[in-house]
C-alpha cells in the first residue's frame, strides 16, 4: 500500500508538472493577429463647393424691332439661322403709297426667337439676335450661400445633354439685391434668392442657349494635400489627433504592428479631411477602422485590401 500511494504521487506531480508547463506556454504565447483593411495615404485635391443652378444665355442678345404697322410680306429667315449685320429678316409693304422696305439684322449672330409673322403688320419687337459662340451662365444662389461666394471664384457648370463632361466658368456677377417675385410667389417662398452671372470658356461644345445647367461654385480649395475619411482619425484623451498605420516588422516579413502617428487636421469636406505632419509619407498603411486596434498591437494586413 506504501509503494502504490508513493507511485500515486509521483503520478500526481507529474500531472501537475505537465499541466502547469502547457498552461504557462499557452499564456506566454502572443495573441493572434488581428486583421485589419489599410488604404495607401496619397494627395488629392479636396473642394468644398456650393450647389446652384442656371440657364445659358448669351451675352450679345438684340431685339430687331419695327413700329412702322406696315404690313409683313415675307420672312427671309427662321428660328436657329445664322445671320450677318445688314442682311434681310423681312420685307414690309406700305400700301398707302406702294412702297417696299426691308428690316435688317442690326448685328451678326443667330435667331433665336421671332414674332414676325407673313400678313400681320410690323408693330414691336420681330426679332431676337444672339451670338451662340459668346456665352454665360445666369443662375440663383439661395441667401444663406451669399456670404460663402464672391466674384472670381471658380465654378463647375455641367448640363444633363452633355453627360459628365465639365465646362469650367468664373464666377463674374453677384446681384446686390433679391431675386423680385410676385406676391403669391413671395407668399409661399421661404428663402431669398439671389442672381449670379457665370463666364464660360470659348469651347462650349454641346452647351446650348437655354439649356439648364448644374452649377458647383467653389468656395474652398486645398490641392495637393494628404487627406483620409473622416473615420480614419482617431483622438486620445489628451485631445491629440492621429492616424494608425500598419507598421511592418522589419525582422518577420508579413507581420505588423499598429502605428500611432500624430496628424493636424485641415480643409473637410463631404467625406474627406485633410491632414499634415512630419511623419506623413505617401503609401502609408492607414488602417481604415482605427477604433478596432491600438497602438503596439499585433495585427495582419487583410490581402487584396
């Protein structure tokens, strides 16, 4: 009976030695990695801009008008024919005395509206001149972005006919005052609205007059800048802003390590902020939720990521 209790302990022990052995390696052991999404770190250029829209127009716009009350004998031209300074829009027929004459186009460009009708007599406004080739941008503003504007800023004019192509304007006129309703108009509207003027570029391939175009004025601009999401950032209890990178061990390829580096931050915008700092370098594992790690942590890079 001795000798079976004296072997029972030694059992005992060295189930214990064993088990004590494989509980230490187990706790000695590092955590698994965690996987992480990283972005590169690269520069764009970040815009905050303010949305309007607007109509194209011309700015060479002439009335050819006749009071003579003669009668309209015939019509030489139509609506969207272009025309020279002098040639014949209409002939008049005064019967009072048998007589012709003509009306003339007062400047070169392209009938854009006519009210000249053949048998009716000649009594106001006939004709409408416009040069298609010198364009703007009327549009309106809403009263709580007039004081985010001003002239010279760079606008983004696009229109649904011509898909996503950009026309790039400036911003040359602000109105000083409201845009005028009527009563019943007033009555329902619940902001003020205010006229602008937009210069486009000579090449307006596919813009037409009348047309309504989407206009972005751009209010802000920061090009060039290192910039990530808005959840990319994270703050510590001492208010300092950073990003966490994925840092690579130099030592044990494919095996990282979480990064804190201190940023400022800049320009927002809808989805965007820019930041700076000393550390920053373009390609740079930014790890997309920071909020999932910290510092000094063992994590994997997730591949294709």
């Amino acid at each position: 009976m001795k000798k079976k209790g004296i072997i029972l302990c030694v059992v005992l022990g060295v189930a214990l030695l064993v088990g004590g052995g494989a509980y230490v390696y187990a706790n000695s052991q590092p955590a698994p990695a965690v996987a992480v999404k990283t972005t590169p770190l690269s520069k764009a250029t970040l815009q905050n801009t303010i949305s309007a829209t607007g109509v194209i127009e011309s700015y060479t716009k002439v009335k050819v008008s006749d009071t003579s009350n003669d009668n309209i004998e015939k019509i030489y031209v139509s609506v969207g024919q272009w025309v020279a300074k002098d040639d014949w829009l209409c002939q008049l027929y005064n019967k009072a005395d048998d007589s012709y004459s003509y009306v003339k186009a007062t400047t070169s460009g392209t009938i854009t509206a006519m009210n000249a009708v053949k048998g009716n007599p000649a009594n106001g406004e006939l004709f409408t001149i416009e040069d298609t080739n010198d364009l703007k941008v009327r549009g309106k503003v809403k009263e709580a972005d007039l004081n985010h504007i001003h002239d010279n800023m760079p606008v983004l004019v696009k229109a649904d006919a011509t898909g996503d192509k950009v026309f790039p304007g400036n911003l040359s006129k602000i109105a000083p005052t409201a845009i005028k309703n009527d009563a019943a108009a007033n009555a329902a509207a619940t902001k003020a609205e205010f006229e602008v003027e937009v210069d486009l570029p000579a090449d307006v391939t596919g813009l037409k007059i009348g047309m309504t175009t989407r206009l972005s004025i751009v209010s802000e601009e920061r090009a060039d800048v290192f910039c990530v999401p808005f959840e990319a950032l994270v703050v510590n209890d001492a208010g300092q802003t950073s990003i966490y990178i994925a840092k690579e061990n130099p030592v044990e390829q494919g095996s990282y390590t979480v990064e804190a580096i201190p940023v400022t931050t800049g320009l927002e915008t809808d989805s965007l902020i820019e930041i700076a700092g000393d550390q920053l370098s373009e390609g740079l594992a930014i790890i997309s939720q920071p909020q999932t790690v910290s510092p000094g942590m063992a994590v994997s890079v997730e591949a294709g990521v």
